[in-house]
C-alpha cells in the first residue's frame, strides 16, 4: 500500500486531513476547529509522503516530526499522524486501538470542556447558576472544567483583578499576565466556593485559570483552593499557545500545593513533556492529540508519567468529532493515572449528521467502539454540501 496524495479541506472551520492511498482506503483527521489558516502549512508535507506506506507509521512521522512545534504549529504533524492511524486500522479491520496495544478498559470518562453556555457576568453566583446548567446536561458528566481568572472575561470585567490592563488582541490564547490584587485573589475563591456549594461531591470541579498568574500568585491562590478538593488547577503559569514549558517555576508552585497542579495542552512531543515529568513539577499533565505530536505520542507520555506518579488528563476541547474517536480510541489504552479526556463535539452541530460511528455519552463515559480505524467515519455524500469552492475535490 502507497500513499498517492495528501488533501486538506475546510468543513466547518476545521482543517481536515485526509490521506489517499493506491487501493482506495482513506485515513481522516481533524485538526481545532479555530485553526483553518493551517491549511496550506498541512499541505507542505505532501511531497514528503508521497509514495510511502502508510501502515509504517513510525517510518512515515519521522520524516516529518521534528518540521512541528508548539502549539499551533505541531497541529500539521499530528493531523497526519492520526489520519495515519485510522488508515492503518482500516487496512487492518480493527480499531485502533488494538495497534495501539489493546484497550485496557471498556469505557473512557470525558470531562467537559467544550459544552458551553452564555455567562451574563462573574459574580460567584453566575458561576453557580453555570454549573447548575453543566450538570443538566444529558450526557451525564462527572467532572466539569471551568474556565475562569486569566482564561476567562474575569480578568477585563471584574474591576480592579489584577494590576494590568488586558490587551486587545485579536489572537485566540492571548497572552495577559499581571500581578493579582487581594480583591481580584478573593474574589476568585468566592467563585469557586460558589461552584462547589452546588456540585458538593457529586461530580469533580477543575479549574482552567490562565496563564497569566505569577508565581507567588499562584501559591497564595493555591493554597486558599485547598479546602475545596478540586480536580486540579490548569496552566496557571504557561499553557495555552505559550511556546515554553518553564518546568523549574512548575516546580515550584507544585512543591507548595495539595491541590494538583495541571499543564501541557500547548506542548508538542514527548522531549518537552521531559522535565516537568522527571521533576514531578507538575500533578496531572493535560497534552493534546492534535498538537503533541499525535496519539502515539500521548500514549508515551501518559506512560512515562505513570512511572513518576502523575496522572493524565489529555486535552481537546475543539477537536471535533474525528478528534473525539481519537481520544477515545488512545484513551482507552493508557495506564490507570488516566483521569479523563476533555470532551469534544461537533462544531457546527451539523457535523453530527455527517459521520457515522459518533459513540454516545451516559453518565459521563463512552463505550470504545470496535468499529475499524479510529471509528469514527465521514460520509462523504452527507459532508459533500459544506466544501467551499477551492475543496470541491476533497473527496474525488
């Protein structure tokens, strides 16, 4: 088996990968649904792959890996990664995860992420009316995840949080960082409080929080969350689109806490996962699929970090439909520091109607499916209507 042509098309606003063989199997993958500039920096590695088998995987990726980086720019590297695998399990008949090693559990817990409704504003009791909203939802989560200070309006609408002035950036994951004030620190806690006067103990409460603290920040903030049992507490320090890791600071805010610490989505390949893993700088290491380098990458990840006692959350709260047979197909496989993947859905919600194989949610798991390939599965004569002009041939 050969590949003959590398293709990528905008449905929705996600970058979708697919790779075309010379016996007419196809691997599918997806890519943010924020990241459709992605495009043509996919596109770049067509010639590389030409020609070669695509059920080497190891073979194919180290041609291209190190051409990735942090995020965004490790997005490119692991689309194909994934859309390699769900082609090798096609040509196989078996899931994926049966190449991965086998599944060790029947179900995986999702936590939710991506689920969102509208805020009408930060005080502690919008943040309690929101839970109670996230814990209607049908699909019956056990853990929620909820953005809040630095990764959230907090920071521009809560007076007087932080000493900073927010900027106006037009870029997703933006960067602001300033010292907190006392009002803005108690202020959180009252919000967190609030959250957990709701949830109690029935469900776990983790906290997506920056970046953007500072380190003595992060400790005082730390320790005033302790009574409250959460989850963890996200990227405090670096996270989303910062292109370092800065494990020694971890370290040191980790030292310091009971509540676990939590990093990794913006991280690309195993070697930056190295020291934060080797200095248990951090409690739970959260990277992405679509931007780690691919779900052979994570599988290597969350095993290194069993050894040394950290679990595992992985990340992907955009990463569409395809992205979520991804997560289910590798989550399946890793070692029992797994905690839960962050639930992904389709954005728009048309592309439920276009794929086949999408496992359903109750009481917050879902069942690994047997179906070839990562399971999950585009129609093309459904998905057809949603190519724009310069995609017509995606499927041809």
């Amino acid at each position: 088996m050969k590949i003959v042509d590398l293709k990528c098309a905008i449905i929705g606003k996600s970058p979708i990968v697919r790779i075309v063989t010379d016996e007419g199997i196809s691997g599918y993958a997806q890519a943010e649904t924020w990241k459709p500039y992605l495009k043509p920096h996919i596109l770049a590695f067509r010639d590389a792959l030409i020609g070669e088998d695509p059920t080497l995987v190891e073979r194919v990726m180290l041609k291209i890996r190190q051409r990735g980086g942090f995020k965004p720019w490790g997005t490119a590297v692991s689309v194909i990664e994934m859309a390699l695998w769900d082609l090798a399990g096609k040509a196989a008949g078996v899931p994926v995860h049966k190449l991965l090693g086998g599944k060790i559990r029947d179900q995986v817990r999702v936590y939710n992420g991506s689920v969102r409704f509208p805020f009408t504003g930060h005080r502690p009791e919008d943040y309690a009316d929101d839970i109670k909203k996230m814990m209607a939802l049908p699909q019956g989560f056990t853990i929620f995840k909820q953005p809040i200070g630095f990764h959230s309006p907090m920071k521009r609408e809560v007076p007087n949080f932080y000493y900073g002035e927010p900027s106006a950036s037009p870029f997703h994951g933006a960067l602001d960082r300033g010292p907190i004030t006392e009002k803005g620190l108690r202020h959180f806690v009252d919000c967190v409080a609030a959250m957990k006067e709701v949830t109690g103990d029935d469900v776990g409460l983790a906290l997506d929080c920056g970046p953007g603290w500072m380190l003595g920040d992060a400790i005082r903030l730390a320790r005033l969350l302790e009574p409250y049992n959460l989850l963890w507490i996200e990227d405090l320090l670096s996270g989303d689109y910062t292109p370092w890791v800065n494990a020694g600071v971890y370290r040191e805010l980790t030292r310091t806490s009971t509540t676990p610490i939590h990093t990794g989505e913006q991280i690309y390949l195993r070697q930056n996962f190295k020291e934060l893993i080797e200095t248990q700088a951090v409690h739970v290491v959260g990277p992405d699929p679509a931007d780690v380098g691919g779900i052979a990458e994570l599988k290597w990840i969350a095993e290194y970090a069993d050894l040394h006692g950290i679990t595992m959350a992985p990340h992907g709260t955009a990463n569409g439909v395809l992205g979520l047979g991804a997560l289910v197909q590798v989550s399946a496989t890793l070692p029992n520091n797994f905690i839960a993947f962050e639930y992904t859905h389709g954005d728009p919600e048309w592309w439920n109607d276009i794929v086949e194989g999408l496992p359903p949610i109750e009481n917050g798991m879902i069942t690994v499916p047997d179906r070839p390939g990562m399971g999950v599965e585009i129609v093309p004569e459904r998905a057809q209507r949603y190519l724009g002009p310069d995609d017509q041939d995606f499927f041809r």
